[in-house]
C-alpha cells in the first residue's frame, strides 16, 4: 500500500503558472485529464528554491486505474480513507481534504493497520466506545495506523431482576430499591461489595458479572471498569491492553490508545528477533 505520510508531498497540477517546475516537498502530482484523472510520480532536483525543475517523472496511476472521490473528507482519518479507498475498487483513489490539501491512497489494505478490541457494556450509553469512535473520526489516532474492533455487551440479555443503576433506565436497581436479598443481579465487584455492604454476607443474591474488563478476550485491547485499582496499561489475565475508568475523559482515553500502540509495538520488535533467531536454530 502506497499513502503519503503528509499531504504536502502529494499536488495539483492544473494550472502551470510557474511552468514545468514543482513544490520542493512534491512526489506526487495529481493531473486533470480530458476524461479524468492520473497521477504522475516525480523528482524535484536539487536545491534550496522553493520551485524546483523535474528531475525525473514517470507515470504511477492511468486515469483508468484512478478513481477522484466525489466527497470532502478528513484527511487525518486514515484508516477511514484506506476503508472508503478499498470500496472504490481502483488502484489509486485521490481524497480531497475539507482544507483542500489531497492525498492518495494506492493499493489499499488493512493489513498494515493495528486492530485494538474495545471491550464496554450497555445501557447506558457506552461512554468509551462513542469516545473513541470521536477522537478517531476527528484524526487524532492520524499516525497510529490503527482500527478499533468493538465488544458491547448488552446488559439487558443477562435477564436479571436487578441492574446496577438507575442511570440505565432499569425497573429495580441496586441504587434505588429495596431488594429481598435472593434475585439474580447484573453487577460486578463493586456491585457485589455494595449488597454485603447492605444486605450482609449471607444474603443469596446470585450475581452475573457484567464488567467489561472481565470480558476481554483477545489483545491488544482497551476496556472500561469502575474500579480505580485496575486501570493501566500492561498485561491483564493474560492479554496485553489498557483498562480505563468508567467515567475516563476523552484525553485519557486517547492517551491509553496511545501507550496500547505503543508498547504493542515494542513488545512485537522484541519478540520478532527472537522468533527468527529461533526459526534459524530448527
């Protein structure tokens, strides 16, 4: 797959009010056929000017391998672009930016992306899931390469008689009724700790865990959990993530996005030299 890291190597060449010459940082330029589109790949020469002859340029996409796509879109969401590239079926598919700027995106594939499962739970809204999906609409996960695969457990399916809060909009909940002290009950540890709290250690509630913390299943992940103790980044139950507190604003969200990427990252160029030196050794 070929996308340009920044945009200001890729321009437009319609117009020629300098002539032949080009922007110091091109490789690509975008051309206007009498049909469509191509892009040509260039060298600019060297130098210290601004505007540069070509030194070298050949042609990298035919009009017939390019698709111009038709809407303006946020340039920093790239695993969005890779997405919308693959559908159009092209090799080369040239995005407009809301700013203006454009990209390409040749040959596209998500098999360079990094894919982090997002473990949360509803009702009510699953704060961390609609956060993510925010902060990578907006592009700020622009360099990780990364896409999200999303775990929501509904809640509801657990059939319960009781739910952890009235937050959710439940009949009965832990927070607000007055409970017998033998229905079955969607919660957790804190849950749990809340009815011996209230109810006494001998009470016979059967509790069905609902944390989504409990439900990881595959790394690397992120998942949210009310309890403050276990938030970090590291290995968990054996897997390799995040867990964010329930109420986490969106910049610690982000940053646990981050430090998943990267430690990911690094755990994987560690274990890769090991791995060859032991497929030498066999």
């Amino acid at each position: 797959m070929i996308f340009p890291e920044a945009c200001k190597i890729v321009g437009y060449a319609e117009g020629r009010p300098a002539g032949n010459r080009v922007y110091f940082l091109s490789r690509y330029l975008v051309c206007r056929t009498d049909t469509g589109y191509e892009v040509l790949e260039v060298e600019p020469e060297e130098g210290s000017t601004i505007l540069r002859e070509i030194k070298s340029s050949h042609l990298f996409a035919g009009e017939e391998d390019v698709c111009m796509y038709p809407e303006k879109m946020n340039l920093h969401n790239r695993t969005n672009l890779i997405q919308k590239a693959q559908k159009t079926g092209k090799f080369c598919t040239i995005f407009t930016g809301i700013d203006e700027h454009m990209t390409i995106v040749c040959d596209p594939s998500d098999e360079e992306l990094l894919t982090i499962h997002v473990y949360d739970a509803e009702p009510p809204r699953p704060n961390l899931a609609h956060t993510i999906r925010d902060l990578e609409k907006n592009g700020l996960f622009e360099e990780c390469n990364v896409q999200f695969c999303y775990h929501i457990a509904d809640i509801r399916e657990t059939s319960a008689e009781v739910y952890p809060c009235r937050a959710a909009g439940f009949s009965r909940t832990i927070d607000n009724d007055l409970l017998r002290g033998d229905e079955t009950v969607a919660g957790c540890l804190t849950g749990r700790q809340v009815l011996a709290e209230c109810y006494g250690e001998e009470a016979a509630f059967s509790v069905t865990d609902i944390c989504p913390a409990n439900k990881v299943a595959q790394e690397p992940f992120i998942a949210r959990c009310c309890r403050m103790e276990r938030t970090g980044t590291g290995v968990q139950n054996g897997f390799y993530g995040s867990i964010v507190h329930w109420g986490a604003t969106p910049r610690t969200i982000a940053e646990a996005v981050f430090a998943v990427c990267d430690g990911w990252n690094e755990k994987n160029s560690k274990e890769e030299p090991e791995k060859n030196r032991e497929d030498e050794n066999k």
